[in-house]
C-alpha cells in the first residue's frame, strides 16, 4: 500500500472517529435534556387549616340545675349545758337545781343555694365569662344520736319536782348549737373558697379561658 492510499485511510478513520464521538455526545446531551423534560416534580403537602371551634356555652339554668351545692361537711361537737330552776321558795333559797351537760355530735353542711341565681349573675361573650354567686349558707345539719349522750346529770331539788323533758329540751337545742360550733370553726369560709372553685373549674372545663368566679359582694354574715 503506497504512502497517498495509507494517508487517505487514515484521514477518513479519524472523520469517524470525530462523527462517532459528536453522535455520542449528542445522545448524551438529548438524554440529559429528556430526563429533565420528564421529571416528576413532588407534590406539595396541603397546609392545614385549623377549624374554630364554637364558643363554650353556659346557661342559669345549667348551673341552677345543681340545687343545693354543699361545697363543705363538717363533723363536729357542742357541749349543752340546760337546767330546771328552783321554783319552790326552799330549793330557791338554797339554790338547788336540776341540771345536765349533754355532748352533742353533729355534722353540718354549708354551700350555695343557686335558686337563689338571677339572670343578670351570670355573663358570658366568646370564651369570657363572669358568674356572682349567692351568699354560702348553711343547708343542712344533723344529729349524731348515737354517740351524742350525757356527760352529767346533778338533781338536788327539795321540794321541786324534776323536769321529765329536761332532756328532750335540751336535744331540742342540740341543732343550732352543732351548727353554731361549725360556724365558729369557719364553715362559711370554707365552703365560700371551695365554691369558687369548683366553679372555676367547670367553667373552665367547658371551654372558657377567662373565668372569674365571685362571691355576692364577698359579704356573708356567720
């Protein structure tokens, strides 16, 4: 082969060589461009919308519907001290007497009376809300008759007869004195602080975020 055949070859081996590597690269490059035609954005995730909620509602009658809310219970004890005074002019003169110490055991309740609630006590807008209770009070005590008993019993009358009800008298007085002696321990206090806040609570249980809770005037006799 003579040196112009063997140029000619080698002229048009390095013209395919080129062509080759432009077709390669041009497939390359429509590749490229292809996958990037074609790929799949990620779908964006939905933002999540909140829902209001409706406000909390609270009816007079919802919180009248609870009667006679005891919000305290206090077991306690009163000493009685009752007597027969002398009527004949001898025992008077002597100063003798009929007489008894009773222990009393009793249990007293004290809380609210909401029918005692007017319209007007209680206000609510949105989640606010303002309820004024009635004055706590003492709704209900009882006589412990099985440990209440006498712890003296003194008879010197002469010419007296004894007084058969002295005794029965004497139970008679029993209530007022059991609930004096709650009275005494602060009953009312007690049952003024936990209603507020059993109130408060429930307000808040039923939605509300700004509760206030009071007392009528925050004045109560004892």
């Amino acid at each position: 082969m003579n040196n112009e055949t063997r140029r000619q070859y080698l002229v048009w081996g390095g013209i395919a060589l080129v062509a080759l590597l432009g077709i390669g690269l041009i497939a390359f490059l429509i590749g490229r461009l292809s996958n990037t035609e074609t790929a799949v954005a990620p779908t964006p995730l939905p933002t999540p919308t909140s829902t209001p909620l409706p406000p909390p509602v609270v009816t007079i009658q919802g919180i009248k519907a609870k009667a006679n809310l005891a919000t305290v219970e206090y077991n306690t004890i009163a000493e009685i001290y009752n007597e027969n005074l002398p009527q004949g002019w001898l025992d008077e003169f002597l100063g003798t007497r009929e007489r008894l110490l009773m222990l009393v055991y009793g249990n007293v309740q004290a809380g609210f009376d909401l029918d005692k609630l007017q319209e007007e006590q209680l206000w609510a807008d949105g989640t606010r809300v303002r309820l004024v209770l009635p004055a706590p009070e003492i709704l209900n005590s009882s006589i412990d008759f099985d440990r209440t008993h006498i712890v003296f019993y003194e008879n010197t009358l002469l010419l007296d007869d004894n007084n058969p009800n002295l005794q029965g008298e004497t139970l008679a007085m029993a209530k007022d004195a059991v609930e004096q002696a709650a009275l005494a321990e602060g009953i009312l206090d007690k049952a003024n602080e936990y209603g507020q806040l059993y109130f408060e609570n429930l307000l808040y249980s039923l939605g509300f975020t700004e509760v206030e809770v009071i007392v009528d005037a925050q004045i109560f006799k004892e």
